[in-house]
C-alpha cells in the first residue's frame, strides 16, 4: 500500500514582528481554507506530525480543526488528536544567518528601522535574506554556523524517511512545517543542485500542499507548493 506524505508550509506569520513564530489573522484563515480543501482526503488512520515552532502548531491546529469539520463523512479522525511533534520538521535559523551575514542586524530593532527606511521594505528584506542565505549555503563558511546547509539538508532528509517507515497501513501522514525543509526535500527528491533549493524555497507560498507518495519503489515527489485554495479572493496568497 502506498502513503502519500503531505508537507504543508505554515501560514502566514507574523513578519517583522519581534516574535515572528505565530500566525497572523490571514494565516490562520489560510490554514482553515486549505483544511476544508484537502477533507476529502482524510481518513481515519491517517497520521499528523508538526515542527516543534509555534506557527507549525497553530497551522496544523486549524488545518486539521477544518478538515475535520468539512469531512463528508465525519471520519477524519486524524483531526480529532493532537499531531505528534519531530523537531526535525524545524526552520533553520534565520535569525542567525541574517546575523552572520551582517553582524548588525543581531538587534532585532537595528533591522526593522533599517527596513522601514526602505522604499519598498519588504523587497529590501527579501534583497539582504536572499545575500545571507546564500553564504550559508555557498559551503565557504560552514564554520560560522551552528547548524550549516549539508546538515540541514541532512536533518529534513532524515525527518522524511522516519515519516516513510513509521507510516504503517496510513493513507495519508500530514505534516506541518516550514519552506526550508520542504524546499530541501524537493531538491534532494530531484536530484537537483544546492543552488535550486533556494529558488524552490522563494516561491512557496504559506499554507501550500506538496505532495510525496512513499511505495515500495522509494519516494517520489508527486505536486509541489500548490495552493489553488487561496485563488477565492485578493490577499490570500502570501510568501513571509
């Protein structure tokens, strides 16, 4: 029997708050929309896992809480229990890329005045992030960084094959979590370079749906950042 795994980015957070790990009002919404969208789906047996970071819990919270409530059958149970949490569903550290890209920007404060000065502040964020990950990344500064790319890469690697083996008889195993890890596990599923993983993670967008299906031939990525249940109306798509 083949599992599908569905890796869901969290909704929208709170960007440019001094606590960003929560959800805004829309990223909440966005994650009841996408819960109604994927009931259909669900069925009893199915499995929940979320990152151990607040805006993962918030997400699934909704999501599930929605599919559950559209299910038309009422058997989702998956959306009656908590998921259980794997850490290795976390972001990398932004907070501290940004730092060892420019030291300055450690303050929080420094960062968001610097970024209100801007024209456009979040395309200036955008511009400065885009710099700092791809030092992380590049492989020259490995050193600097408590957790650097090829670890990262490894841990969401890692967090996908305990997901695969411990799937069972499951028809589904969702899991909520963050751009980073999806992005990853895309690259690495296509074989494609370090540089793609990048690209990947600037176009998901929040309460996307990728999709894995895990069978006997190994794990293959089936749809990826798809997110049809936020066409309704204006402001729903979001991407921080």
């Amino acid at each position: 029997m083949s599992t599908t795994i569905h890796l869901i980015r969290h909704g929208q957070a709170a960007f440019g708050a001094a606590d960003y790990d929560q959800l805004s009002d829309l990223g909440r919404e966005q994650s009841r929309l996408l819960g109604a969208a994927l009931a259909p789906l669900a069925g009893e047996g199915d499995l929940a896992i979320c990152g151990g970071m607040r805006r993962h819990r918030e997400t699934a919270e909704e999501c599930l809480a929605a599919m559950l409530s559209a299910s038309p059958t009422g058997a989702s149970g998956v959306g009656a229990r908590a998921p259980a949490c794997d850490q290795r569903w976390n972001e990398f550290d932004h907070v501290q890329i940004l730092a060892r890209h420019r030291p300055e920007y450690a303050d929080h404060a420094r960062l968001s005045a610097d970024l209100r000065a801007q024209p456009d502040p979040h395309r200036a964020f955008q511009t400065l992030f885009a710099a700092a990950m791809q030092r992380w990344a590049g492989g020259e500064f490995d050193a600097d960084y408590d957790e650097p790319w090829p670890a990262f890469r490894a841990r969401c690697s890692a967090a996908l094959q305990a997901v695969a083996a411990q799937a069972g008889d499951a028809r589904n195993v969702w899991v909520f979590t963050s751009g980073g890890p999806i992005a990853a596990i895309a690259q690495s599923l296509l074989d494609a370079p370090d540089a793609q993983a990048l690209r990947l993670s600037w176009t998901l967008v929040n309460a996307s749906h990728t999709q894995v299906h895990a069978a006997r031939g190994g794990l293959r990525l089936s749809t990826f950042n798809g997110h049809a249940h936020l066409y309704p109306r204006a402001g729903l798509i979001t991407y921080r």
